[in-house]
C-alpha cells in the first residue's frame, strides 16, 4: 500500500498556491447516510443508478453539517461494487489530534488508485496541511489528471447531463432570451456573446442557430467562452461547425501563457477561447451566461469558534505507523482564508452560527463574479447564471458523479465530477455592493414558463411523429417540472442598469 502524505509548496494560505491532494474523507454525515440506505456509497435504492437515466447532478442532494464530536457511526456499504484490488484503505483516527472536540469522527472509506492519486502520492509529505478548495480544484483542473481535462464528462456517455443535451427547448429559449437582451440594449452593432464553462457546446450551438432568425443580432454578435480544457475546447468548436485540425487543441497549447485561440464558424461568426474571464479585452457590451459554472468551483470550509472563523484542514497522521490514515482539523488560528472569507462575504461571516455547524463557501466564485459585475459596469451589458442552489444555504453539499450516480466526493479523484450548491445569496449580496440591478431569483420552471416555452413545444409537437412527440414531452418534463430540475434550479441575472430589466423574471 503506498503511503499518502501532504506536501505544500508554498506558503498555505497566499491565494492560488500551486499544491495538491486528495481528501480522504467522506463528506456527509455518517447517521444520515446510514439512514438513507448508504446512498451515497452505494447504487442500491438509487433512483438515478441506472445509467440511462442520464442524471444531473443536483439529484438527491442532501445538505448536512460536518460532525466534530464523539459519533460513533460506522459506515457500510456494499464493497462486492468495488474493484479491490485497485483500491487504497482510508481512515481517519480521532486520537491525539490538535483540538479532539473538534475533529470529525469518520468512517473508514476506500479510494482508488487512480492517476491522480498517483501523481499526489508523489508528492505528498507527512505532517503539513492542506484545504478542501485545493482538493478540490486539482480533482476537476489539474493540468495531466484532472477530470475536466481528461474525461468525457458530459452526457449520456459522461458521468452527468446539463438542460441543453436534454432538450432543445432549454437552448431556444435561452437563445430567445439573449435577443431580448440584445434589443433592450440598443441593438448595438458589435457585442459579445460570453459562456463561461461551455461543457460540450451544445448550448452555444443552440443559441447560434435560433440567431438566424434574426441577421441583425447573428451579424452583430461574437463568441467568447471561458474554457480551460482542451477536450471540451474541441468538442465547442465541433459543435458551433469551426473548421480544424485535430492538432489544434492539442494539450501543449494549455500550457501557454494566454491560452488564447480563435477559430470562425461555418457562418462567419468569429469564437474565441480563454482559459479565464480576465484575459478578455473587448469593451463591447455583453451578454454572459454561466449554466452550471459556479457550481463546479471549489470551495472552503469554515467553523466558528466563541471567537473567529477557523478553516477545516486535512493533515497526515503522525501520531501513530498507519500511513494511510488521515486527519480533518481545524486550524488553531484564523488563516488567510478566514480573511478572505470576512473580506468577500460579510454578511455570511456575520450571521449568528451554532459552532458545530460548517459553512461552505466557494471563495473563487465571490471573485469571478465581481470581476462579471466590474465587466458589465464598464461596459454594459447582463450576466445570466443557471445552477442548483440556494438564497440561504445550511451546511456542506459537496458531492460527486460517476456514471450518473450521486456518490461519496472522494471515492475515484480525477475520474469523476465534483459539485457543491451555488450560493445565490452571496451573489446577490455581492452585485448589490457593485451598485448593478438584480433581477429576483426564480426557479428554472419560472424562467423558462415566462419566456414561452410552451408554446414553443406546442409548435414543435404539430409536426413531430409519435416518438418525437414523445421525446419532446419527456425532455420538457424533465426541465420544467418541479420533481425534476424545475424547482431545483435556480436562475438569477444582473445587469448595469436598471432601465434594463429583461425577460423571464416577471
């Protein structure tokens, strides 16, 4: 069994430190899932484990606190599912830690060996620290292993599927929506169309096509998406019909300084890739989307004490010869994080909170959307964000995906999909510092029923055959209704002004 040990390059706590781990912990609460039939740990009773069912990956998401006390719970689940032999034994001991009534009680849990665990083996070193965000960020982005630069992670064949791979009317409508944007902006002659996180293209695509029907708006628009990943980079351009080589995203272009690329679309319309929101340069007014972005950001966890914030951290055991088991703590003193917490998010840091509650919060996302916010004051223009979650979140919701099964976040590191609920009430309170307009935060249901969406499939239906009928009725179901994604997602939208109140939030 190979050891696995922490080591930081850098200082800790400076912003954007280049270190990486696995965390090996399990995040829910051990009573609550024993209770819900191991769901998390296990496809039996799942209602999404057949793989057909094409999940998305806010299904059956369970918000619970992380427990740092005296829980004696045992986990089990079935390890018949498990390939044992490709497996590393974790546990964390809760002996002779920094603070033992603050230390979570866990069950043990296994991990795979995969590569990213390998490539963290090496460099791991016993007795330092590290924290969830960093987890967190190697697991989705790291430049050989991470899951969104590696794996074919979106769709039927992936580990989840988004709104636009299942209905064409989610794309349509969302496409209606930025012609209304468009309008009631002046109807300016150059502008900027900007996703952030485009998956497999396919809502851009979507978009595109419905700005046919208007010559004015489709001459007038440029592409711009925020995507790190090389794989997804391919699949965009093959979807908005770019011509290219297969040499052209090639993995050795990631590594460059801008990571800036352009291609043009087989209707002349110019698309522009960055690996970050800040690397673009236009000052045309714009139009941004991000659906389901901030929920793939990493994201801290913090404790209160009787006398500040204090940061869950993971550590080696030392205490004892066993190497494979770990330690999650909270660090002794307020870190930099902390401050940035305070700093970003002063009325979460604020809020009156029992101590053995955790909050979770992604601190990267309060960043990427004020630079959103400082963008469309500069310029002009509206961001409109699609994810699952919520105005007040309680407690942890980080979790995974594999082959459309809700999961443990920490069972195969890099080859699977990490999420957490967005924050919408940090959001908001975050554009409203900015002195922008926000528009009230609806569910998708709403959204998409006030933009007409039935009566779009209401037209379609009139000259589909019976199993298009059906598929077109079932995909609507599964956006709209309230047992699916309908309630689940929420949609919120912010821009420059507030003479410019746009669709959908009626």
């Amino acid at each position: 069994m190979r050891s696995l040990k922490f080591r930081l390059k850098n200082n800790l706590f400076k912003t954007q430190t280049p270190f990486s781990s696995p965390l090996p912990f399990p995040l829910l609460n051990p009573n609550l899932v024993c209770n819900l039939n191991n769901r998390f740990f296990s496809n039996k009773n799942n209602h999404n484990s057949n793989s057909n069912s094409n999940s998305n990956r806010n299904s059956n998401v369970i918000n619970s606190n992380l427990n740092f006390g005296n829980d004696k719970s045992n986990l089990s689940f079935n390890e018949n599912q498990l390939n044992q032999e490709s497996l590393v034994s974790i546990k964390v001991d809760c002996s002779n830690i920094y603070q033992k009534s603050e230390l979570l009680n866990a069950p043990t849990i296994k991990m795979k060996q995969t590569p990213l665990m390998q490539y963290i083996n090496s460099l791991l070193k016993v007795g330092e620290l590290i924290t969830i965000e960093k987890f967190m960020e190697e697991c989705l982005t790291n430049i050989q292993y991470g899951y969104y630069i590696t794996q074919n992670s979106i769709g039927s064949k992936g580990d989840f599927i988004t709104a636009p791979e299942i209905s064409q009317l989610f794309g349509e409508m969302i496409g209606y929506w930025c012609i209304d944007a468009w309008y009631k902006l002046g109807q300016p002659n150059q502008f900027n169309l900007i996703e952030l996180g485009p998956g497999t293209g396919k809502l851009i695509s979507d978009i595109l096509n419905v700005s046919r029907s208007l010559p004015k708006f489709h001459d007038a628009l440029s592409i711009h998406l925020i995507e790190r990943s090389p794989l997804l980079r391919s699949k965009q351009a093959t979807a908005l019909n770019c011509k290219f080589n297969n040499t052209f995203f090639q993995k050795d272009l990631f590594l460059s300084e801008t990571n800036k690329q352009v291609l043009v679309t087989n209707s002349g319309t110019k698309v522009f890739w960055y690996s970050k929101f800040s690397d673009i340069v236009s000052t045309n007014p714009s139009i941004i989307i991000a659906q389901e972005f901030f929920d793939a950001l990493p994201v801290h966890w913090f404790k209160r004490d009787k006398k500040s914030w204090k940061e869950i951290l993971i550590t080696d055991d030392i205490t004892n010869d066993k190497i494979e088991d770990y330690k999650l703590v909270i660090s002794k003193k307020p870190n930099f994080n902390c401050a940035q917490f305070i700093s970003l998010a002063p009325i979460r840091a604020s809020e009156k909170i029992d101590e053995s509650k955790t909050v979770e919060i992604s601190l990267e996302a309060i960043r990427i959307f004020k630079g959103l916010m400082e963008y469309i004051k500069n310029n002009k223009g509206a961001v409109l964000t699609i994810d699952y979650g919520n105005s007040k979140p309680e407690g942890v919701s980080l979790r995974g995906f594999k082959n459309h099964t809700l999961c443990s976040p920490f069972e195969e590191p890099g080859l699977m999909d990490l999420t957490a609920n967005v924050d919408f009430g940090t959001l908001e309170a975050t554009a409203n510092s900015m002195q922008v307009f926000t528009h009230k935060l609806v569910t998708q249901r709403e959204f998409l029923l006030n933009l007409g969406i039935e009566a779009r499939l209401i037209k379609l239906l009139k000259s589909a055959n019976e199993s298009e009928a059906q598929n077109l009725i079932s995909s609507y179901l599964r956006i709209t209704d309230n047992k699916e994604m309908g309630e689940q997602y929420k949609v919120f939208c912010v821009t420059n002004s507030p003479n410019l109140q746009l669709s959908g939030f009626e």
